[in-house]
C-alpha cells in the first residue's frame, strides 16, 4: 500500500512547539506515514503506535547510536567525551535480554511500595516550595511557576534518590539533565553541543564520586542498590552502566514530569469549569492526572529501529530504516478519545493514554511521577486559589523532536484559607 501524504513537516519549529492541529490533520489522513526524503515512518494512530511497542524482535530500541547523530563523529565533540566513560546502551536505548538485565534491577527501586513510601517526603518538598512560591509572591516579585516549582519538585525528589542530595544542588542536576535532553532533541547547534559534552563529562566525574562511596559505605538508597547489586548472580554494573542507569533516571524524570505540571496548571487556568469540577471534588485529582498527561504528553514521540522489512498499519518499513512512534499524537486520535482536544478531569478512559509508552519499554517511573502529580495539584488545590498568567506572559514551548514543554509559566495566585489543626 501507498504511505498517505504527511499533511506537513512534523519536525519544522511551529509544528514541535504547537502540533495540535498538524496531529488532527494527520489522524484524518492515515495512522502511519512515510516522511518525504526521509527513511522515517511516521506512526501517528494508537492503535498502530500499540501494535509498534509491542513488536520488539521488529522494531528495537537500540537506536542508541542514530540518536547521537552527525555530531557525535565531531572530532571536538568526540575529544570531550573521550575524557569520560563510555555511553552505555542500558534501558531505554536497549533490546533483550539486555533490557531485562537492567530493568529487573531498576523496577525493584521504583516499586508501588517504594513510590508509596516517598509520599511523605514528595508531600514536603511540595508544601516548602508552595510556602517560597507565597512569600516570592509577598515580596512583589513575579513567580514562575516552571522555574519555582515545576523543576525543583522532581529534580529535588530524583536528586535524593540517586544520591546527588546534599552532593550537589537542584540547580546543577537541572543543568546536567538539560544537557542529556538537549542532546537527545538534536536541535541544538555545534557550541551547544559542545557545552553539552562538557556537562556530560561533569556529571560522570560527579556520579564516580558518588559510586566510589557507596561501594565504600552503602546508605539503603537507590545509589547503593544499583552499586551493590548482582542480578542472577551476575557480575554486577560497572561504572559506566551505573553512570548510564543514572543518567537515564535523572534526564527523564526531570523534564517530563516538570512538563505535566506546568501543562496541567495551564489547562486548570483555561478550563476554569473543570478546576471548579476538581475543587468541588478533589478525589477526582488521579485522574486529572491522566487526564494532564494525555494531552501534554511531554515525551511527545521515540524512536525504533526497524530490524526486518514490516508492515505498521499497512505502510512498509524496511530493515534499518526509523520509526517515530507518536506519544502525543495518539493520544488525541479521536478513534480512541471522544473529543480528544478537551480536558475532561472525569474522562472514563483517561489512564489508557500512551503518555508513558507501553510494554518492555514502559516508563519505569511511571508510579513515581503519578506519586509527585497527583501530591502536587492536591496541594496546590488545597492552598493555593486565583491562578491567572501573570499580566504580559508570554507563553512558550522549546522546540524539541522528543520532548515538548513550556519554558516558563508566569504566574498569579491567591492563599486559600488554611484550617488550623486543633
Ligand atoms: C510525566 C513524567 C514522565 C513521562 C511522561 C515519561 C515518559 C516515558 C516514556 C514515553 C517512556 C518510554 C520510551 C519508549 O517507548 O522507548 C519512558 C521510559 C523511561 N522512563 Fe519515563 N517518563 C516520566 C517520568 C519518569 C521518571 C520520574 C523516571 C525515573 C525516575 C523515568 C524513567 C524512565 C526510564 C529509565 C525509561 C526507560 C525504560 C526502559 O526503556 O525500559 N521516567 N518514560
């Protein structure tokens, strides 16, 4: 069968930062599609994107070396690097039984009852950062809700399980964690990259610190776990898989779950019926939550490497070429979401979304970010009412192939009323 046309480009800057109404133009026309010039299948429909995930021997996620791309062959960029470890293919970049290695040992560390026992600490760190948001705000100064909260929640909450607590700041594993992300989006240019490698090799030699002392002395956290740990009888990680492990569970715990929550502020800020909805009904928060990671789905696509000539939705992919498995676009494919653009907080089938992915390669910290949302907009709920964009806010969204967010979101509020204990 003949690929139907893309209804445009979908990696061009205005389509990454607004591909709303690209995705309902490319759900019209078919759920898979050859990109022109391109040996990418673009695969937009849910159903195709589910029926991609789930064939791993076809379509790999050993794509670890496409994504670094021209630029990793830059001698300058290749000099810096050198100076560090070696990256290593662990989770996402990896197939079986590889991946099962891995991700046997991480999933322990990211259990419900790990994630349930953070609770109280997530809790914390939420209410503290209110706090600074309100007396920001007292002092007349503009709050950015990105920069206030919504990166130091989750930065703060990984940092502390990867050990960088207390090491470093949230600053410092915030600029790490952009560096990874910048690299992975590849439109950055040639000094970018080059201070992105600078930074990777920072992080390594910080991580090597940080491993050297857990081996010395374990604490209990998951740094030392993934120190100590031997699979199977296994040999256990070296240091450069430690620093791959590491690296994978700070970039993408940060920037998604930052993503969710700025997104999800906005839409309760132009959906004032809904936010009356969740007041009125706090017990409704988990599945906003879902409801907020459908339609921001801040890893907005992945890669796959086709391994053997297939066929996705009726559109050949031959061996070696590349699929983009669309995150986002099929979570607003109207066959799958009744009036997909809009923000139901109540929506029955909200939790189905494809925001984390699906099958082997499904999201390991799914729990936790679903732990650290939901405690968020409780919170914020409960303490905080008035949300508005502060006057002259300009709202924008980076341009990135894989991962889409709001760089800032100026922020007014008001305090609810808090009841004392007695
Ligand atoms: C809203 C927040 C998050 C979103 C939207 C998100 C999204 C995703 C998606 C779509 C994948 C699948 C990639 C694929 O299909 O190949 C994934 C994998 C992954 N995520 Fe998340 N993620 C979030 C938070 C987190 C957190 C908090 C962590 C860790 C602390 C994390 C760690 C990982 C890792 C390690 C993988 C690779 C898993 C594997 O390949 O087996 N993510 N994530």
């Amino acid at each position: 069968m003949t690929a139907p046309a893309l209804p445009g480009n979908p990696f061009a800057p205005e389509v990454l930062s607004d591909p709303w109404a690209f995705y309902a133009a490319c759900h019209k026309a078919g759920p898979a599609f050859q990109l022109p010039g391109t040996p990418i299948t673009y695969v937009t429909g849910y159903d195709a994107v589910v029926d991609a995930l789930g064939r791993v021997e076809e379509f790999s996620n050993a794509f670890g070396t496409d994504l670094a791309g021209a630029r990793s062959q830059d001698p300058e960029v290749t000099a810096i690097l050198e100076t560090g470890w070696p990256a290593v293919d662990t989770m996402l970049t990896a197939d079986p039984p590889v991946h099962t290695r891995y991700r046997k040992l991480v999933n322990l560390a990211f259990s419900m009852k790990k994630v349930d026992a953070l609770e109280d600490r997530v809790r914390g760190i939420v209410v503290d950062l209110i706090d600074a948001m309100q007396r920001k705000a007292a002092r007349g100064e503009t709050v950015d809700f990105v920069a206030d909260f919504a990166i130091p929640l989750p930065v703060a909450v990984i940092a502390s399980e990867i050990g960088m607590q207390g090491s470093t700041d949230v600053a410092t594993v915030k600029r790490w964690s952009d560096a990874f992300a910048d690299r992975l989006g590849q439109m950055i240019g040639k000094e970018r990259e080059l201070e992105c490698a600078r930074e990777v090799v920072e992080f390594q030699r910080h991580s090597k610190t940080l491993i050297d002392a857990r081996r010395a002395a374990p604490t209990g956290d998951l740094l030392s776990d993934l120190v100590n740990a031997s699979i199977d009888g296994e040999t256990p990680l070296d240091d450069a898989e430690i620093m791959s492990v590491l690296q994978q569970l700070m970039v993408a715990g940060n920037e998604t779950t930052t993503s969710t929550l700025a997104g999800g502020l906005l839409m309760l800020i132009r959906n004032p019926a809904a936010l009356q909805q969740v007041r009125a009904d706090p017990s409704l928060i988990p599945n906003m939550v879902e409801e907020m990671l459908r339609l921001e789905t801040p890893t907005s696509g992945m890669w796959r490497v086709v391994k053997k000539d297939a066929t996705i939705a009726g559109v050949e992919a031959k061996a070696g070429t590349m699929l983009m498995v669309r995150y986002a676009a099929a979570n607003r494919d109207p066959a799958k979401f009744e009036d997909p653009d809009a923000f139901q907080p109540d929506r029955k089938n909200a939790r189905t979304h494809l925001a984390f992915g699906r099958g082997i390669h499904m999201c390991v910290g799914n729990m936790l970010s679903r732990k650290e949302l939901a405690v968020a907009f409780q919170e914020l709920l409960a303490r905080l009412d008035g949300f508005a964009l502060a006057p002259g806010a300009e709202l924008v969204w980076k341009p990135n192939m894989l991962l889409r967010g709001l760089s800032s979101l100026p922020l007014t509020f008001t305090a609810r009323p808090q009841e004392r204990a007695a």
